[in-house]
C-alpha cells in the first residue's frame, strides 16, 4: 500500500482528540517547506538555538534531567 493511503488509514482510527495534534505537525511542515517558522511568528526565533545547545549539553554528560 502507498504511503499515503497507510497514512489516511492511520489517521482515520485516530481518535477525535488525537487529530489536532496531527493537524498541528502538518501544519508545522508547511510552514518549514515555506521558510517560515511557527516560533518566528509568536517571537520564540531564538527557541530552537537555544534548544539545540540544550541538547548537546545533555549528550555531552554535562547536564542531566532530574
């Protein structure tokens, strides 16, 4: 089955309450594949930098979660 018919049917079992947020990541693609940025539009531009730093400290051992 093609992809986007294995998708329809995922999609379709979902529940109601489960759908806005696959609505939402559609969404968050079709604004990267423009250029823009969700975040950008609510003044979060530095959200993801600093997310990405977060993240290497994490891998590099030198924060932990607590």
């Amino acid at each position: 089955m093609a992809i986007r018919g294995r998708l329809m049917k995922k999609i379709k079992a979902l529940p109601e309450d489960r759908l806005k947020e696959v609505a939402d990541f559609i969404e968050l693609m079709e604004s990267k594949e423009k250029g823009q940025s969700d975040l950008a539009e609510y003044g979060m531009q530095d959200y993801l930098p600093q997310l990405s730093v977060y993240e290497e400290l994490l891998a590099a051992g030198k924060i932990r979660w607590k």
